[in-house]
C-alpha cells in the first residue's frame, strides 16, 4: 500500500512540473509583436471627461475604448454621453509574451515619453499621446469578432483588434503581458446624425 502511494505523490508531482514547464513555454514561445495602425470606428459615447478631453466609447461589438480628442478635433463641446460618434485615431502597440521583472511588478505603469509622432509612411506630423508601458491581464479572447480584452495595472480596461489567427489561439485568459502602447490621440471625432 506504502509504494503505491508513493507512486501516486509521484505522478502527481510529475504532473505538476510537467504543467508548470508546459504554462512556461506557453508564455516564452511568442514573439513579441509590434503594430502601428490607423483605427476608423463608430460607437457611442458612455463618459466624458471635459477637463481632460477623454472620451469612452463602446463599439458595436463591445470593445471599449478611451481616447484623447486632440487639438484637430474642433466640436468638442458638442458632444454628449449617449451620442454616436466616428472617430479615428493612430495607436502604437508593443505586445511582449514574457513573465514581468521584479522592478515591472513594483511599477506596473511607466511613462516611456511623454508625446510620439507616428512614423513617416503615416498622415505627416500624427500626433500620439504619452507612450506607456504597463503589465496587463488578458480577460476575455473572442475568436469570432477576433479581439482580446485587456485589464491594466490600475483597474481599467481595453479591447485589442487582432489579425493574427494563430496568435490569438495561442493565447490564454489570465495571461500577463508587457504592453507599450501610445494612448489614442482622436484625430477625427463626429456625431452621427
């Protein structure tokens, strides 16, 4: 009776280290991957916060966003919660698939700079907001509407578009991943009439 138990204690602390290395490489065998894009969307407003000029919308598959109305947004004042709005703006996007360091766990959230211009293929003189690197939790995957939601450091949250099929499979709920990310500077930001 004794060996059989051991063999057991033994299966089962195989099987967790076999669990443990397998949830490891699951998280080392991603590449890093890097994305500059131009988003054009509608949604409608759920908060506005006039002093900053930030603005959440909700899109019509339920991705969320806060963005910045930049200075080329001229009817700011116009707009109201409830409205439906198109907006476009640039957003930069870091992804690295690894565990945090110490020093990334004890400031979860860092300015990398303070303002961006996009890169020269893009609309000349693209202003980006501060650049920001964050460990953020993955919370929800939606393979059909292709695009993971996102929980940051002080509780807020983002949807992240995905073009990558076989990236989004790889990834799990609950993963950590190191994001820089410019935060979205509206460029355009119109009322549906």
């Amino acid at each position: 009776m004794k060996s059989i138990t051991n063999n057991w204690t033994y299966l089962i602390v195989f099987l967790l280290i076999a669990q443990i290395s397998f949830s490891q490489d699951k998280e080392t065998t991603l590449e890093d991957k890097e994305v500059w894009d131009l988003v054009e969307m509608q949604g409608t407003i759920t908060d506005i916060n006039k002093d900053t000029r930030e603005v959440t919308i909700i899109g019509s598959k339920g991705e969320l966003h806060t963005i910045t109305a930049g200075e080329e947004v001229k009817r700011f004042d116009d707009i109201e919660v409830g409205d439906v709005i198109t907006f476009d703006f640039y957003k930069y996007m870091k992804a690295e698939f690894r565990q945090p360091t110490e020093e990334e766990l004890e400031n979860p959230i860092v300015v990398v700079t303070e303002g961006a211009k996009a890169p020269a293929d893009m609309k000349p003189g693209a202003v980006l907001g501060a650049i920001v690197q964050a460990v953020v939790t993955i919370q929800v995957i939606n393979l059909p509407f292709m695009y993971v939601n996102i929980q940051g450091p002080e509780g807020s949250f983002t949807t992240i578009h995905m073009k990558d099929k076989e990236l989004i499979q790889k990834l799990h709920v609950g993963q950590v991943v190191i994001l820089t990310y410019a935060e979205a500077m509206a460029i355009t930001l119109e009322k549906v009439e």
